[in-house]
C-alpha cells in the first residue's frame, strides 16, 4: 500500500514540475484554477507516439491509405516485439505489409509523381526483401535483428512517403515573408562537447519557425553557444549569445528578427499562427508535431508574447508520466520544428555550461527560401 502511494504522489510531484516548468519557459499561464482545468480536461485519450521518426512519417502531408497502413502495420511490431510473446505471432504483421507492397502496388505508386516511380518501385523491392529477411529473423529467434530490420523497413517506407509529396503544400501568410522559410525538411548535425546529435527539421508543419533555425544554422549562429538551462532533466535549452541582446539580430537590417508561434493542428491544411491553441479554444486539439517523443525540438518564447520567439530553441526531454497522450501541457503552447534523430543518448549528458561546438545543415538545404 504504501509504495502505491509514493508511486501516487511521484506522479502528482511530476505533474507539478511541469507546471514549474512552464513557468520556467515563460509559457503565460493564468490562475491556478485555469491549470487545474485544464489538466482534468486533457485525461489521456491512448498511447502517444513516442518516437521522433514515426512522428515524422505520420506528419508529411500526403492522401495514401495503403501507404499509412502498411506504416502502421510496421510500426506496431514494435508491441510484441517489447512483450514475452512468441515472435512468430509477428508474422501477420509481416503477411500484412507484404499484401499491401504487392495487391496495392499501383495505389502505391499512383501517388507518386511520374518521374519519381522507378525509384519508388525499387524502395517496394528492397521491402519486399526486408519482410523475408524479418521472417529469417523469427525462425532464428533473433529479436535484435527484427529491431534493426524493422528500423530499415520503416527508414525506407518514410522515402517513399517522401516522394509522395509533390510540392510544398501551402502558401505562408504574407505578413511573414520577411522571414526565411522552409518549404520541405532538413537534416542538421550538431557537435557538441558531449557527443554528436542528428536532428531532421519539419518545414512541411513549421516552415516560418523551421526556416528561421535552418537560416541560423546556416549562418554558424549557434557555434560556441552554451546551454544556458536545463530544467530538472526535461528541458536543455540554448540560443542566445552571451553578453548579447536575447534573440538574434539582422546584420541587414540591424532589427530584431521575431518569429510568430506556429502550431499546425491534426486536419488543418496551414498551421495557427500568432496564438496558442488553448486561447484559440483547440487546446483539446493535437499538433501534428507534439511534444511526445524524446528530443522534441521547440522554440521558447516571453511569458507575455508568444511572437517573440527568435533563436532560443530546447529539446524536450519525454518523460511518460509528464506527456502521456491528449494531456500534454507543453502542446499548442510552443511550436515543435523537429526531432532528434540520432544521438538521443547524448541529451541526457548535457547540462547548462556544455556547448555547441558546431552545426550544420547537412540535407535540405535547397528547401529554404530565404526572404526577398
């Protein structure tokens, strides 16, 4: 009974850090009574996804059925395979995503454009190979293998969802197009003193907010930095010069160089920008980027303006009990623009002091428009 209870109150205590924790990032709650509503209104709705590439398959703007099932059907081996089940109750898994690469191959490719559908055809094959390579996998009872070969499966279903998307599928609003944009993804490195990051940056879902990183990163801005905060494990952030104004300055312009809070909602076809979803009336609403996955990457703003976000940026660090699904805090209130990919590990030794020695953007860089 009484390790129910600590296990009660750890949870409760948790909930409060993250209170704490908005707080900390200048969030702008109101009353109490306005936190506690908000908390009993966001009950948990199912498992989140907690991984950062699923997250970003799920959030390309693509209209193929086949190919999200067969995403799905891959990315639920993941159940039994952390379970005490026989791994042969995978292999209907397997039978079927290889029904859907060979009955549903021309819905398959009839998304993709012309041009691009022999490289589709080939990344079909290269599955097909991979389901009969998983079901040698299960006959040698080798878990390791199924992992990493589910990885590669699902690595290469995210490509060919990739090449389902044909052009950037909105206009950003006008007001914004002083500020650079990207219209599509990008892959940054980073190295830190600590060890080495990878993270995929999503334009298709915050082009203004990803545009602005891409832009920064490509000007070397971020090298040298040193992480200024790390709240209590769950939030590393960075971005401002030390002895500097906060944010980041235009050497054209010498103005201080503002990004609106951009938030795209689950069904929406442009994000919601220049307010949160909570005082939009969405906050029961899910973004298609939210804060579920380890190595989140957002941009922090002021307490008082939402706007005013320019270089400052954290990596959310996930804890399960903080951001189970439909109940996280930190959703709607803060843009998300990628995720750690790569090195996740690396987060969890980083403190404030630790630096970025040097970033990069190593693929995608043709996708940033910068501002006329």
């Amino acid at each position: 009974m009484m390790k129910a209870l600590n296990s009660s109150l750890q949870r409760w205590l948790k909930t409060g850090l993250l209170v704490c924790l908005l707080v900390a990032l200048s969030s702008g709650w109101g009353s109490s009574s306005a936190i506690a509503e908000v908390l009993i209104s966001r009950l948990p709705q199912g498992n989140a996804i907690t991984d950062g590439r699923a997250l970003l398959r799920y959030a390309l703007p693509i209209d193929n059925p086949p190919v999200r099932k067969l995403q799905a059907t891959l990315e639920d081996i993941a159940t039994p395979l952390r379970s005490r089940k026989r791994l042969t109750s995978i292999n209907s898994s397997l039978t079927q995503a290889e029904r859907i690469l060979t009955n549903q191959q021309d819905a398959l490719l009839a998304s993709v454009p012309p041009d691009q559908r022999v490289d589709a055809g080939f990344l079909i094959a290269e599955m097909l190979m991979g389901i009969n390579e998983m079901r040698s996998n299960i006959e040698d009872e080798d878990k390791e293998a199924l992992w990493t070969n589910r990885a590669r499966l699902l690595e290469k279903v995210g490509r060919l969802e990739e090449l389902m998307v044909p052009e950037f599928p909105y206009e950003v609003p006008e007001e914004y197009a002083n500020l650079p944009q990207l219209k599509g993804r990008a892959t940054v490195a980073v190295k830190t003193n600590k060890g080495d990051l990878t993270i995929i940056v999503d334009g298709y879902s915050a082009p203004v907010t990803a545009g602005n990183f891409v832009d920064l990163v490509k000007r070397g801005f971020y090298n040298g930095l040193p992480f200024t905060r790390a709240e209590d494990s769950y939030v590393l952030q960075i971005g401002d010069p030390p002895g500097e104004a906060i944010g980041f300055i235009d050497p054209k312009t010498k103005q201080y160089r503002a990004i609106p809070l951009e938030v795209l909602v689950k069904g929406d076809k442009v994000p919601t920008y220049g307010i949160t979803l909570e005082d939009a009336g969405r906050f029961l609403e899910q973004p298609v980027l939210p804060f579920s996955a380890y190595g989140a990457v957002a941009m922090a703003h002021s307490a008082d303006n939402a706007n005013d976000a320019s270089s400052q940026f954290f990596f959310f660090l996930f804890e399960p009990e903080l951001t189970p699904a439909g109940a996280n805090l930190l959703d709607g209130r803060y843009a998300v623009f990628g995720y750690v990919v790569e090195g996740k590990d690396v987060l969890g030794k980083l403190k404030a002091g630790d630096k970025i020695e040097f970033a990069e953007v190593i693929s995608g860089l043709e996708n940033l428009v910068e501002p006329a």
